[in-house]
C-alpha cells in the first residue's frame, strides 16, 4: 500500500490517540487502586424501628472484583475507541489534503509552453495558502524569464543572419563579375571584414550578457573610483568627472563592462557639443555610481524598453558610433549579479541618467 501523507497522518493520529488511550488506562487503574480514600459508609438505617450500626466501609483499593470491571471495561473501550479515531483522522487528513490535491493536478498539466497557469488557492490564509502564493510567484518569474529567453533568442538570431546574408550577397556579386578587377575585390574584401568584426563584437557582447545572467564567478573588494577612472572614453565632449572612493565587493572584468557600457551609450546617443558626467561615491551608505550626458529627448515610457536587448532609440537606425543594442541590458545584467539596484531615468531637457547602487 502507498504510504501517501494522508495515510502517515492517520497513523500518527491514531497511534498518538493509543498511546495517550493506553496511559489513561493505567493511571485510572493505579489511582483506583492507591486511592487513599476510603468509599462513603451507608446511610444508618433503623428497620422496625431498631437502630443497626453500619459495617465499616471498604477501602476502594480492597474491591477487587470492581478494578477488574474497570479494566476489563477499559481495555474493551480502547480499541473501540482505537478504530473510531483512525476513521476521523482519515477523514479529517483528506478534507486537511484536499486542497494540496487539487494543487498537484494543476502542477502536472503545467509545462515549459503553458506557464500561464496558476495554482490561485483559496480558503483560509494557512501554509498551504502560502505555498500555493509561493508557487505561484515562481511560476510568474519562470514566465518571465522564458519570455524574455525567446524574445532575446528571436532577437539575437536576427542581428547575427542579418550580416551573415549581407556577406554571403557581396560574396556572390562579386564572384559573379567577370570583370571584376583587385580593387574591387579588396573593397569587397574589406567590407567582408567590417561585417565580420561586427559579428565578433556582437558575440562578444552575447556572451558578457549570459555571463552577466550566470551571476559573478569570483567576489574582489574593488573601488569603483578606480574602476570609473580607468573607463573614462577619449572623446571630444565635455566630460566631467567627480570621483570619491566607494568600495564595492564584485568582478573587475564585469564592472568595466557595466561602466564602459554607460559610457559608450552616453557618446552614441549625445549631441556634438553635448557633456557626460560621471560620479562615484556614497548614497545613503551605499556605493553608488551615477552617469549623466546630454542628448535628444527620451519619452519617459520607453525608458525600460531600453533595458532589454536589442532595443534602440530609433529603431532601424543606429546612433552615433555602431551601437549594437546589448549595451544597456548587459548594464542591468550586471547590475543584477552584483545585487545592485540599476535606476535609469530620462532627463528633461535631452539625455539619460544611470545610477546603480550597490551593496
């Protein structure tokens, strides 16, 4: 027989009511039998008339025949008595379950493609409840990061064909001219190798962003002062910075990337005479690192649309520079494996500020 919860509840109810049965037994039988108190003596009673005295009472503890009775009763009860209380513990253990069953046939019919499911238990706030909410929250997280698997999948396999037919399409008209002198090959050769480095940048970045998911691979006491100074970009725009010490725990190679990622993002999408400052410090106790820079106007709505990958500013249109549309979401992937709260907000008169805080 299947040894389910509900049957080990049974059990343990009944075996608890045995036992307790068992020692009530007992303790009525040695307080019967050792009881001090003698019974109450007869009333006097005086027949024709004639006064007759009473025969001593008999200690409680001498009436033999009557302690049998009682054990005999006793032990005849206790099985009964037994039974009954597996029978209610049975039924009580399944209206307990019941729920939890119901919860288990929901699990089953959910899979990787129907995650839209939920368990929405109701009846009282008890840890079932809480297990159900629970289990409810995991599943709207699975949601969640499967979602955004097959739309960064989706996303990804179109930005790497793109190049690849754009290579294969200069491949074959230039093979295709029979005319077709060195200087012309060499120019096809070269934009072969523009395509391919474009590539190599983007798997790159692909793969900072899984390392970033995967979470830190070592934990080093870093400065993020330091860290900042050494990401500072060569450029023609004003740049400021205001660096104080804010020591962080977190890998080197993945906060350089994080900070020259902020950087690039603010040089690409920035006006010729715009500015970027940077700042590092302490923010309510906590290290912080902030960048600004100018540029065009962002609609505060399409702020978190920023943050996933693939998503630019104009779409179908690159900004300054080779943007390749990974920069922020390896920010916020990072931001995320050093426990760090990412804040990215549009400024009013042009441009984007990035703030995370670690720690």
């Amino acid at each position: 027989m299947r040894r389910t919860v509900r049957l080990r509840l049974t059990l343990l109810y009944s075996g608890l009511f045995l036992v307790a049965g068992a020692l009530l037994v007992g303790l009525i039988y040695v307080l019967v039998e050792l009881s001090p108190f003698p019974s109450a003596p007869p009333a006097p009673s005086v027949p024709g008339g004639g006064l007759t005295v009473p025969e001593p009472a008999v200690p409680a503890g001498r009436d033999a025949a009557g302690l049998r009775r009682l054990l005999v009763n006793s032990l005849i009860a206790l099985p009964v008595m037994a039974l009954a209380s597996m029978w209610l513990g049975w039924v009580m253990a399944g209206r307990v379950l019941r729920p939890l069953g119901a919860m288990t046939a929901t699990v089953r019919r959910i899979t990787a493609d129907r995650l839209d499911r939920r368990l929405a238990a109701g009846g009282p706030d008890d840890e079932l409840k809480e297990l159900s909410d629970t289990f409810d929250q995991l599943l709207d997280r699975l949601e969640a990061a499967f979602t955004a698997q097959r739309r960064f999948v989706a996303n990804a396999s179109h930005e790497l064909r793109t190049p690849l037919t754009v290579q294969r399409t200069m491949a074959e008209v230039a093979l295709s001219d029979p005319d077709a002198d060195a200087g012309a090959l060499r120019a096809v050769l070269e934009r072969l190798l523009a395509a391919g480095l474009h590539q190599e940048r983007l798997i790159e970045a692909l793969l900072t962003l899984a390392r970033g998911y995967q979470g830190l691979a070592r934990s080093d006491p870093l400065d993020l002062a330091v860290v900042a100074e050494h990401c500072l970009p060569p450029t023609g725009l004003r740049v400021t910075a205001e660096l104080e010490h804010a020591w962080v725990r977190g890998d080197r190679d993945l906060l350089e990337r994080l900070v020259t990622n902020v950087l690039d993002n603010a040089v690409q999408h920035n006006r010729p005479d715009g500015w970027i400052t940077v700042w590092t410090g302490l923010r309510q106790g906590r290290p912080a690192l902030r960048i600004q820079n100018s540029g065009p106007v962002i609609a505060p709505d399409r702020v978190p649309a920023l943050l996933q990958p693939f998503q630019r500013l104009a779409p179908g249109r690159r900004a300054l520079g080779d943007g390749l549309g990974l920069g922020l979401s390896i920010v916020a992937a990072v931001a995320e494996a050093h426990r760090g709260d990412l804040d990215v907000a549009a400024l009013p008169e042009g441009g984007l500020s990035v703030t995370v805080t670690f720690p």
